[in-house]
C-alpha cells in the first residue's frame, strides 16, 4: 500500500504504535525492525506476517508460555570469519554459542507447537539447527568462555607446569616476605603486582640491604618495588609458560575458528529468524495486552468497524484512567465516502484517524483492537490531508498544501484507494473554497473511491444527502450539557454548534446575538434544522436505550417467572408421579398380598404350584409395565437433554472462551473465529470446529441418561402347567 504523503503515517500517529511494540522487543535487531515497521507491498507476504502473528497471539491468550527470543548479536564475529585465516575470540564464540542454543529451543518449540503454530513452523523448519558448532565450541571452552586444560594435550601439559612453577615461586617469595618482615624492611601494605610478578613493598631507607630487580617506588619515593633474587629465575620460567599458554591458545581458537567457518551464512540465518522472531513475538504481545484480534479481509471493497478502538486513544485514556468509546462505521458500494460534520473537539477527526491508522496497522502486519466480524479491504493507496501542513521550505500556505494535495488525489485516486480529508474545503474564502469543494468532491466521488471527509460546509452536506455513493455522518453531541458524545451516527449531518459553543465558552450574549442577527436567514435555518434533528435524534437514541433497557428488566423477570413456574410444574411432576407410583405399589402390593394368602391356604402341592404360577404371570405382567415406564422416562431425559444441547449451541461464543467438545467431552479454548470456523486449542493441540460440534463450557448441561440392565421375564419352574390368571 502506498502512502501519501509521506507525513501522512506521522499525521495518524502511527509512530505511537511502533513504539509501544518496540518496547515489547527483547533484542535491538527486533526493535529495529518496528521502527521500520511500514506497509507490506506483498499481499501473500502481508497475510503470512499476518497469520504469524495471530498464531503466536493465540498462544498468548491461552495462556501457553512462548520462548524467550532474547540474544546478543554475532553480526561482529561472522563480519570477522568472512575473512579467511582470521581468530575469533573466547567471548564471541560463547555469543554464538548462546544463539544457537536460544534457536534450538525456538526452533523445537515451533516444531512441537506445529499444529497451533503452521506458518512460524514451516518458516522455522527450514532452517535446522546445526549441533556441530556448539559441540565443537563445547569441546574447546568452559562455562565462562575461558579455554579448556583439555582442549589439547600441549595445553593439559602447559598448564600442569605452570601450576607447579606458580606453587614454587609462591613459597619462596612466602619465606623472603617473612624474613624482611621480620627485620622491619617492609612498608605497612607488604607486597605488590608489577608485570604479572609479585614484588616486595620494602622502605626505601632499606633498599640496599635487598637483593633484587628494582621495579620502581612509590609517588613520593618512600617505597621501593623489588622482585627478590630467589625469584627471578622461577618468575621467567613462568612468564615462558605463560607465553607458551598464549600461543596454544591461539592455535586452538584458531582451529575452532576454521571448523566454525563454514557454518557463518548458517549463523547469519539463524539470527535474522531470531530477531524475526522476537519481532513477532512483540506484535502478538501488543495485540494479546490491547485485546486486538485479526479482522476478516475481504476481495473486494469494503469497511465494516464494529466496536474498534483508536489503540493510541485507548492507551493515552488508559493513562488517565478515562474510557474510550469505541467505533462503529460500514463503507460499502453504496455509501463509499462518508462526510462527517459536528462541532469541533466532537470526534470527527479522531474518527477519520482511526479508519486510517486502523487500515496502515493493518497492512503493516500488525492486529487490531477491534470486533472480529470487523472486515476490511487490502486497500492499493491510502492517501490523507490531515492536519497543518503549510511549508516555509516550499513557501506553501495552508491552503496552497491542501490544493497541492488535492492535485494528487484527483490524478491517482481510484477504487482501490482510502481517502481521508480533514477539514474539507477550508482554508480559504467560505463560499469559493465550498464552490471548489463541492467540484472536488464529485470527481472523486466518481473515482470510486472509498473514505472520510470531515467539513463544517453545509454545502458539502446537501451534496452528500443528494449524491449516491456518498453519506453524511454526524457526532453526537448533547445539547443539554454542551459535551460531546465521541459517537458517530451515519445518515443525517450534524450542526456546528457554533453559538452554543460560544456561549458556553463565555462569551458575551449580546455579541452572540449579533453575531446570529448578521447570519443569513436559510444558513441560520438550515443550522437550527440540523441542531433540533441531532437532538431528536439523541432524545431518540436515549429513550431507545432506555426502552431497551427495561425490555431488558422485563425479559430477565419474565425469564425469572417461567424458571419459577417450571421449577413448580417440575416439582408438580414429580409429586404426582409419586402418588402414582405409590398407588400402583399399593395395587401390586394387594394383589401379591392375596397370592400369598391364597398360597397358604391351599393344601396340596398341585394347588400351591397353580397359585405360584399365578404368581410368576403376575410379576412378568408387572415388569412390562415397569419396562414400558423406563422407556417413557428415558426418552423423557433425552429429549429434555437434547433440548438442553441445541439452546447451548446457539449460544454466543467469543475468543478466549472455554467450550467443551460433544463428541468426546475434551475442553478447549477458542482462539480465532473466522468464516464461521472456530479455531480451539485443545491441550497442546489446535483444532478447527463447525459450531454445532460444542457448547459453552460452563452450560448446564443435564447428565446424559442411562438404561438399566436387568431380567426383564421370570421363568416358570419346569413341569408347572398352571396359566396365567387373575
């Protein structure tokens, strides 16, 4: 997308963006990628940096810990490998050494997280780790970058006599510290270091009774510096090693120099990804702290803002503990342009701004603090005048800059372009710049073009009632309390108030008075007009809001009444199924009664296996009955849990909610909706669901209903040929 002109991101104050994510960065490479932060011209690349982005803002918000992408660079140790035979010192392997292990653990965690995070992975897994280089500098340094004894046998060795040359050298100069102590040579602080030996501190009135090398003596030659006699041949044997230690230590560096050699395009690869990467990571921080999401893009023309924020408002209110109202506004083939007018400080401006700063993050790459079933097209150009921008260079005035851009717009402006004015048509004489206005707003309205005027030129407004393509839009503003309201309602234009304003400004009201005696009698008119239609249109919208909200006191008590009145029918249920069912007990229990009565009074065993069998019909009888009874009521409970299930699955879900999945009773939680598809992360997986496929997670949902196993028929004992009866 190209901008025009280049002020204009300055204008939207775009650079208030790209701070607040800089500040996320862990990595100055990452923070300079912000700062240069600007459209993607690419479209495939635009919604790959996009997608990024949403995949990492969706571990965000669920909570998942990301990896640090925190490292120091090595761009100064790869410009010096590029030279053949050059050494790299200890501190710059161990730098990358601690790149390569910072890339392993991204590198891994993409890999696992492939399923949640698609596009980060397939872009990181092109690059692998190479486990070489960090073993080989393993091999040769420690922990503090310091050179391994066992680096090289040479070294083992050098180091082993260095050891026994320093214990040596340390016990003699011990005893000759002791023996000059003892005859009162030494200055009060004993000893010193004078390249890299140890000297004795000895008063200089004592120098002579010394046997030594001279060192030098203090400030004021009180103290004299001397390497003892005993010394010196063991301190040389030393300060051999020592150079000896120097040269393996080269030699080493240098072999491990030349076996990392190679690997620098590698090197160079791996930290642009991990800046890169830190890079992404600070966007999806900005978006998961701003509650941002990433908007529906559509392939044609079109604007559909539904609850979104100018993020730098939001963030300048937050400070100051105030409450940003959010924006709602729809461009579409019908109503491209919007001409929005109202009183100064009402919100027309930042109303136009957010459209656009909205558009330029957007196409930067960046998510917005907006509704997802917001839309919004990949606009060619977006070209603005927004603001003073008159020129002591080129010797402009305000109104030459504003013609000046106006040339532009009228020369490149199509149906791919976003366009936003503010202020149009002033900057000169009322009537000839409205004149000009009016012409101007006509030819770019048969470009096609899409965007935002704001004006306070009721010419401008009767052209945007009478043209198609083109809206009025007013911000509301309350009369009563002369305040504004910082919303936007499309369809009427809105007053100045410029009396009012003046009036409650404090000036005086006889001035006002003239001042509307000199106004023309139609503008005056047309004024009042527009005021009194604002402030039905407010009245309307508060008795809307009031009806609206004792709808809602009558919804919620008639909602209470119906929970009452089922939980009474419910309860009214239960009992006479109670008294059924014990009147059916009492039934049975009667005619079981008299079975058995009539059991005890037969007298042959004939006679007592015909009333058994009498018996065994009749529980056989019973237990249809109870069957057919358990039938009814588990199709009672399912059909009631079905219910259950259809109202839940209409229920409203947003990101970030916790659902729980029908087909297997897994809890998820939801992280991108788009195109009626939700995306659900589910433990360490992600993945996508129709609606219908879960509910809410904290839906009441009735346990699902289970049928009871048992024997159903009663056998008759063999040789009983007695029949049912009674």
């Amino acid at each position: 997308m190209e901008l025009y002109p280049d002020t204009l991101a300055h204008s939207l104050d775009f650079p208030v963006i790209a701070r607040e994510v800089a500040a996320l960065c862990q990595t100055p490479g990452g923070k300079a990628l912000v700062q240069s932060l600007k459209p993607i011209p690419d479209e495939q690349e635009l919604k790959r940096a996009l997608q990024q982005t949403n995949e990492l803002f969706s571990l965000y918000q669920s909570g998942d810990p990301v990896p640090s992408t925190l490292f120091d660079s090595v761009k100064g140790a790869l410009s010096t490998l590029q030279t053949a035979g050059t050494v790299l010192e200890e501190k710059q392997f161990s730098l990358i050494r601690s790149l390569c292990a910072t890339y392993e653990l991204a590198y891994r965690f993409t890999d696992k997280q492939g399923l949640r995070l698609p596009s980060l992975a397939e872009w990181v897994r092109a690059t692998e780790p190479e486990p070489l280089i960090n073993e080989a500098i393993d091999q040769r340094l420690d922990e503090r970058a310091q050179v391994r004894s066992n680096a090289s046998r040479e070294l083992a060795n050098i180091r082993q006599k260095l050891t026994k040359s320093r214990a040596a050298a340390n016990r003699i100069f011990e005893r000759i510290l002791k023996k000059y102590r003892d005859k009162g040579y030494i200055a009060d602080f004993d000893e010193t270091v004078s390249e890299n030996r140890r000297v004795l501190a000895i008063q200089a009135s004592y120098k002579g009774q010394v046997q030594g090398i001279f060192h030098g003596s203090s400030s004021k030659h009180s103290i004299v510096y001397i390497e003892p006699g005993e010394t010196v041949e063991v301190n040389n044997e030393i300060a051999f090693l020592l150079d000896e230690e120097r040269q393996e230590i080269r030699r080493i560096l240098k072999e491990l120099s030349n076996i990392i050699r190679p690997f620098t395009p590698l090197l160079q690869s791996i930290e642009d990804i991990l800046t890169e990467l830190d890079f992404i990571k600070a966007k999806a921080q900005f978006a998961h702290r701003e509650e941002c999401c990433l908007p529906q893009l559509t392939d044609r023309p079109y604007i559909r803002l539904k609850e979104a924020y100018n993020p730098v408002l939001k963030i300048f209110n937050r400070h100051k503990q105030k409450t940003t109202v959010p924006l709602n506004l729809e461009l579409d083939a019908q109503s491209r342009l919007l001409v929005i007018s109202g009183p100064n400080a009402g919100g027309k401006s930042i109303t136009l701004k957010t459209l656009g700063l909205l558009q330029l993050m957007l196409q930067s790459g960046l998510l917005l603090p907006v509704h997802p079933d917001s839309r919004f097209f990949l606009f060619r150009q977006l070209l603005g005048d927004i603001g003073d921008n008159q020129s002591i260079e080129n010797e402009l005035s305000t109104y030459s800059s504003k013609l000046e851009k106006m040339r532009y717009f009228l020369q490149h402006a199509d149906g791919q372009t976003l366009l936003l004015i503010d202020e149009f048509g002033s900057g000169s004489d009322p009537d000839l710049g409205s004149a000009l206005a009016q012409v101007f707003l006509e030819k770019l309205n048969s470009f096609k073009v899409f965007g935002i005027l704001t004006t306070h030129y009721n010419a401008i407004k009767s052209i945007a009632a009478a043209t198609e393509g083109i809206q009025n839009g007013a911000m509301l503003f309350d009369r009563s309390t002369f305040n504004p309201e910082y919303r936007l309602e499309t369809g009427n234009p809105g007053s100045s108030y410029t009396f009012e304003v003046a009036e409650k400004s404090g000036i005086a009201p006889h001035i006002i008075k003239e001042a509307r005696e000199r106004t023309g009698k139609s503008t005056l008119k047309i004024d009042q007009l527009l005021v009194q239609i604002q402030d039905e249109k407010l009245q309307l919208e508060k008795k809307r809001d009031r009806l609206n909200a004792e709808l809602q006191s009558v919804k919620k008590l008639e909602a209470e009444k119906a929970a009452t009145i089922e939980k009474l029918e419910d309860k009214l249920s239960k009992q006479t199924q109670l008294n059924e069912e014990n009147d059916r007990l009492l039934y049975w229990g009667q005619r079981f009664q008299k079975l058995v009565e009539s059991w005890m009074d037969q007298q042959s065993q004939k006679d007592k296996k015909a009333v058994v069998g009498r018996f065994i019909g009749m529980l056989n009888q019973r237990s249809s009955e109870v069957e057919k009874e358990e039938k009814k009521t588990f199709s009672k409970a399912q059909s009631k849990r079905d219910k259950k299930i259809n109202e839940l699955k209409e229920a409203e879900v947003k990101v970030g909610d916790r659902i729980k999945v029908l087909s297997n009773k897994l809890q998820g939680t939801v992280t991108s909706i788009k195109n009626g598809k939700y995306t659900v992360a589910i433990g360490n997986l992600s993945s996508v669901l129709d609606r219908e496929q879960f509910i809410p997670f904290a839906g009441d949902l009735p346990d699902e209903p289970k049928r009871k196993k048992r024997k159903k028929k009663f056998n008759k004992s063999k040789g009983d040929s007695s029949k049912k009866s009674d």
